[in-house]
C-alpha cells in the first residue's frame, strides 16, 4: 500500500472537501481517503494510479496542482491580494464576470425596465449565452455529485433552478442567478484563502537561509600548501557561508546579525542580545538572551550578534512545530461545527422536497397556476425553483469555520496553540481551573530569597559586607554542584558581584543528602540542613529565624567553617508576576473557582497560593492525587480545565475537559489540548476570551444566516421574492458572517505583560 499526497485547487468551502473526499474515496483500490481544506492538501493510502485520482478531481470539478511548484511558491501558483484582483484571477469568476455583458440588456429591459415594454428573441438568446458560459462549471460538479457521491449539494440547487427557470422562460433570471452565484462562491474562496494566508505568514516567519560557521573546503587559494590536497584548509579554518536552512545539521554553530530572524531553533553560544519573542509567544517586550538561553527560530534579534548552536532540524523546529498544529487544528471541526454540517447535509435534500410540495399542492389541491402563460415569474414552479436558490446552504455552511480558523489564527499569532475547534468550544464553558504550581503558577527554579551572616545585624533580607563574603564562601562550594539549589546560590553570588572571590571548593564530597562539604583556602566548609546541623553545630541565633523561614515554605541551608557556624541561606520557588495578574483577570471573566495542586508540604502550599490568589489550595498530592482531583471537580463543575508544564502532569492535564500546556517544549506542546507558547499565564485569560468570543460570533452567524433565509421563504411564498434577489441577499449574509468571523483574527487582544 502506497501513500500519495496531492494540492487541490478549486475548494471555496469545507463541503467541497467534503464532497471530493466523498467522491474520490469511492475509487476503487483506495483505503484511505483525507482532504484537508485548510491546507488543500489531499492524502490518499491505497493502490490506485495517479492518473485515476485525478481524472476523479478533474471530475468533481476541483484540479490538481504540483506541490513542489506550491512549495516553490511560484507566483502564477498563489492567489493575488485583493478581492477584485482575486476574483479576476480565478478562472470560472473571470468569465461570470465577462457573461455580465450578455444579460445586460435583459437586466435592463426585463428586470429594471419592464414597463418600457422591449422584448426581442436575442435578448433571450444572451441571457442563454451567459447562463452556458458561466454556469458549464456548476453544472459539470452538480452532475459529478449526482451520478459519484448520489447527494444533492448546493450545486445540484442551483443546476435544478436554473435549469427549470429556462424552461419556464426565464431566461434573464437563469443567467443572473448563474452569475450570482459564481460570484458567491468566489465570495467563498476568497475568505478561504485569507485563512490559508495566515498560515502562509507563519511559514514565512522563519527564514529559508542562515549564515553557519564551516570549515572553507577544497580551499583552491592553499592546494598543495604543506601537501594539502583537499578537503577541510587547515590555513583559512571555519567561515561563515550563507546556506538554506534544509541543510544545517544539529550542533552546526550559526551567526544571526543584528535585527536579522533567528533562522533556527538553538542554544545561544556566544553574544548577547534583547530578542523579539513576539511571533513565536506573542510577548510584547523582547527577551533579554545571554549564553546558554533558548531561542526560537522565527524570532527577531535586537542589537548584539549571535553565535548559536542548532538544537533541532528544520523539519523539526518550534515553527514547523507550531504550523502543523495550526493546520491539523482546523480539520479538527468543533461539536457546533459538526451539528451545522449535519444540519446542512440534511437541510438541502429536504429542501427540495419541500420545493416539490410547494409546485405541486397549490396546483392539485387548490387549482392554482403551475406556470402563468403571461408572467413566467407568478405560477407555483417559479416559487418552488426560487426557495430552491433561497435554500442555498452557503452563508450557513460557511458561518462557522471561518470564525473557528480566525480565532486560531488570532491565538497562534499571540502564542496560543488550540489543537482543535473543539477544545477552543469546550473552553468558553470553563466553570473551574486547576493549576500546578511548579513551574506554572512559579517559576520552577529555586532563587535565593534571604542570605544572613551570623556576623550581621540586619534584615535576612538586607545584604551587608559580612553577608557577601559568607555568600562568597557558600557558592564555593556550590560551584561543583548541579543542583537546582546550589546553582540558585551561585546565581545570587553572580548577582552580587562575588562569585570571583574564592576559587571553586576541592574535595567536594555529598553528605548522603543531607547536604555537602569541601575544602575552600584550605579550610573546610560545610553546607547543610537544619537537621543536619542540628546534630553536629549549634546555631542558637538563628533558630527563630530558620522556624519562621521554614513555616513560610522556604528551603533553608546552614553554613559552617571548620566546624563554626557561619550563616544561613533560604531559597525558595518564585512565584512568577504574570500569575497573580493572570488570576486576577480570570476572576473578572467570572471564574470563581481557581484551585492550586502541589507535592509541597501545607506551608509552602499555603504561601504561593495566597501569594497568587487562587481560592482552593490542595497540598502533598502525587501524580495520582491530582487526578482524582480534577475528577472530583469535573463532577462538582462539569468543565474543567487543568494547566501545568506539560512535564509530569500528563495524566492530569488528559483527565480535564481541557488540558492546557504552559511553555513551549515539544513535550508541552504534545501533551495538551492548547499550549500557552510562553513561560507565564497571561495568555489564559485571553484564549478564555477569545473562545467565548468565537461562540458568540458563531451563533450570531448561524442566526443571520438561517433568519435571513425564513424571511425569504416568506418572502417567495406569497411571490413578492424573486431568484436573482434570493441569490444577491444569499451572498450578502455569506459576505456578513465571513467580515463577523474574520473579526476574530484581531479581536479579542492579548493583555500586555505588567
């Protein structure tokens, strides 16, 4: 079995990728069958020629193009900007536009004009002329949807109402309905192809090239130089060459100037720089990186040149990363999104049914006029054929995903990654929240909160002379360890300045986790716990101190020299800014039940959580134990959403009703159902809004589409609505909800970081 992969062009909406899937899926020899309308990407599995599947597209009505050349992005391959040159671009709408001239004098002899009286047979012979020119394509895909899938889709509509108004001698009306309704569809496509732009914009975030550091190669300037005869010159050594991106290799070193886009994912070796996040995590101020910092590819360097180390391959970068999440999201249809297709796929059969009854009751029961001889316009089948073109599923079917790939769109740009419409829904019912505090609610890096000398009379949280150089001492013996905690201590020193005093401890042993010791300036000195010193060196001054530290959850290490107590210093986890504001702001949304679950102890627990402000706080709890947390608020509150790292709450964030990932590691963005792109929580009260904000665009959209559509089957029912105004208000809502839902690509906006 083979896997083959085509570019479709020609799809103005989600039911025609329906429907081509539908039809080519019928193939015989096909076992898998999947179209993507977003992406226009067609995947099938199966043994079947190339020449079938395209012969069935080419059926259908759709056509095939090379996706090298899309990829190439050749401009003959890629849509103009701009309606009307879009729509002069598009083949099918360049000729409605032209079969315009043809029933121009029936629109004004027959439809504006009627009482000057003028009929002529070529008037009527134009209008057949427009109606073959521009409606051959929508008659090709209605008989194509016949005789392969057996349904009646918007095509097979209009192809029947258009037809039988001929027949009846409606001659100008079948053209401008055609014509109409090609333009609608273009209406359609072009509102399609503003959403494949935006995910064209994210491709072009990251550039095609970088400049790497290689070694020069068959260096011609030094061949036979000391018997150089090829491959790496030992005289010019490594240079910079400017090469795509496809080609670079992991650990390869490459150089981004100032201003230029970081062209890779990296570790940042040498240089120094403020970096533009904001494509990538949506953060609107630039990022301090210093060496050993992560950066994005995508992202935009500020004022220093920097040297870095590719950490992932092209392929396989945040970017590429983030684009296919982007386009499998919205495949992913929301519940809403699949009860409108249902509705539409139901709706259009039996709204010809209904047609049917309104041509033939009138006529059998009621001895009405099935075609009135002097007014082709005022017997029974003219009204059935127009609630046919007022039935016409176009504003209805498109109504909600194009507000469902707007509000992705929007949060991709502001670095919030929905994996699906249906989580984007499931997260406007929101009624409680549950967070991790490691490395969600805090920082998830210990930092030194309080440094006291045992020589020093002040605060622990002022610093002295005295308590510098017991610092100095500490860090030391820090230096040889890569502990969390001894690299927050050599953090501080490095702050302070006095990181350089003492050289690194010799002999550093571990104290079988009560902590360590070494020698400094040959004398030994020990860092351990309060437990620990309390069996080996009394420290009576401190001891309130380290009770108080203690109770407010913080992580205490005495000090000692040659066995003489030196000092004290309490590291703690940080509760990062963003949190308290992000939790304020969920509660202005009305979300009055926030709960923190943690491992920590009750102290610790109870500090960060009144710290951030949420309004239940669980301690001690294990992977399993937050599980059953989230549980018992699903049956409390029914939707609930879990937020954590993406690191060791796996099972919690699958238990939610929706998982939310903070950070952008690949294992965060694999583990849940939206990933917050950046390390803080104030993208969360925006997606809340911006899926409550996409709900209501949606039932707005199918209200106006479905209310407009009730009024002019009143409207034709009692023969006041004709076709061709059917057709223009069907593309006028079409046209509404697609400005409603596009809305969403700048409404709502991200809040600032305080």
């Amino acid at each position: 079995m083979t896997e083959q992969t085509y570019h479709i062009t020609g799809m103005d909406c989600a039911d025609c990728a329906r429907s081509l899937e539908k039809g080519v899926g019928k193939l015989d020899g096909i076992d898998l069958c999947q179209i993507s309308f977003t992406t226009e990407t067609l995947r099938i599995q199966g043994n079947v020629a190339p020449e079938t599947i395209i012969k069935r597209v080419q059926e259908m009505g759709y056509d095939v193009a090379d996706p090298d050349e899309v990829q190439a992005d050749k401009s003959d391959d890629q849509p103009p900007a701009g309606f009307l040159r879009y729509m002069w671009w598009r083949r099918d709408t360049r000729v409605a536009l032209l079969a315009v001239l043809f029933i121009l004098p029936g629109m004004v002899f027959e439809e504006l004009l009627p009482g000057l009286g003028v009929e002529h047979i070529i008037i009527d012979i134009l209008s057949i002329v427009a109606l073959v020119i521009a409606g051959t394509p929508i008659f090709k895909s209605a008989w194509a949807s016949v005789r392969i899938n057996h349904d009646i889709n918007i095509n097979v509509l209009m192809s029947i109402a258009a037809i039988g108004a001929v027949l009846i001698g409606a001659y100008t009306e079948a053209a401008m309905v055609m014509v109409l309704f090609v333009i609608a569809e273009a209406i359609e496509g072009y509102t399609a192809d503003r959403a494949r732009q935006n995910i064209r914009g994210l491709m072009e975030l990251a550039p095609n090239e970088a400049t790497v550091l290689r070694p020069c190669m068959d260096c011609v300037g030094h061949f036979g130089k000391d018997g150089y005869i090829g491959g790496p010159c030992p005289f010019c050594g490594v240079e910079e060459q400017r090469v795509p991106v496809t080609t670079l290799t992991i650990g390869e070193a490459i150089i981004v100037k100032p201003g230029e886009r970081v062209p890779m994912d990296g570790r940042l070796l040498a240089g120094q720089s403020a970096v533009n996040q904001a494509p990538i995590t949506g953060e609107s101020i630039p990022v301090e990186k210093t060496v050993g910092d992560e950066l994005f590819a995508g992202s935009i360097n500020g004022q220093g040149t920097l040297e870095i180390e590719v950490t992932h391959l092209a392929a396989d970068n945040t970017i590429s990363r983030l684009i296919k999440m982007v386009e499998e999201a919205q495949d992913k249809r929301a519940p809403t999104q699949r009860f409108v297709d249902q509705f539409a796929k139901y709706y259009t059969p039996a709204v010809v049914v209904v047609a049917a009854l309104v041509a033939i009751v009138p006529v059998v029961f009621f001895d009405q006029m099935l075609v009135d001889p002097v007014d082709a316009t005022a017997g029974w089948l003219y009204r059935a054929l127009a609630l046919l073109v007022v039935a016409c599923p176009c504003a209805l079917v498109i109504s909600t995903p194009v507000s469902i790939v707007s509000a992705i769109s929007n949060g991709a740009r502001n670095g919030v990654i929905f994996k699906g419409g249906a989580h984007l829904e499931e997260l406007s019912r929101v009624k409680a929240i549950a967070f991790d505090k490691t490395g969600t609610l805090t920082k998830g890096k210990p930092a030194v909160v309080a440094v006291q000398s045992a020589k020093c009379s002040l605060s622990a949280a002022e610093m002295c002379a005295d308590c510098d150089e017991f610092l100095a001492l500490a860090s030391a013996v820090e230096r040889r360890s890569e502990h969390p905690i001894a690299q927050a201590v050599v953090a501080k020193a490095e702050d302070q300045g006095v990181n350089g005093r003492y050289a690194a401890a010799e002999n550093v042993q571990s104290l079988t986790g009560r902590g360590v010791t070494g020698m400094v300036n040959g004398r030994s000195v020990t860092i351990g716990s309060h437990l620990y010193f309390a069996d080996h060196t009394a420290h009576e001054r401190h001891c309130q101190a380290l009770a108080d530290a203690a109770a407010h959850g913080y992580t205490t290490m005495l000090v000692s020299q040659d066995g003489e107590y030196q000092g004290y210093l309490a590291v703690a986890d940080t509760v990062r800014q963003s949190s308290k504001q992000a939790i304020a702001a969920l509660k202005e949304l009305g979300i009055g039940h926030l709960v923190m679950l943690t491992g920590d102890n009750e102290a610790t627990a109870q500090k960060v959580g009144v710290d951030v402000g949420v309004t239940e706080i669980r301690a001690n709890c294990l992977p399993e134990d937050k599980v059953t947390a989230v549980a018992q608020l699903r049956e409390q509150y029914n939707h609930v959403v879990m937020v954590g790292d993406g690191i060791n709450d796996a099972p919690a964030l699958a238990s939610a009703n929706v998982g939310i990932a903070i950070g952008s590691t690949a294992q965060a963005m694999e583990t849940a159902d939206v990933t917050l792109m950046r390390d803080s929580l104030l993208p969360l009260p925006f997606a809340i809004k911006l899926s409550r904000a996409t709900m209501r665009v949606i039932w707005v959209n199918v209200a106006l589409a479905l209310g407009l559509k009730f009024a002019f089957f009143l409207l034709v029912l009692v023969g006041l609505g004709t076709m061709w105004m059917a057709v223009l208000a069907d593309m006028g809502v079409s046209l509404l909800v697609t400005l409603n839902g596009m809305r969403l690509l700048r409404q709502p906006k991200m809040q600032s970081d305080g």
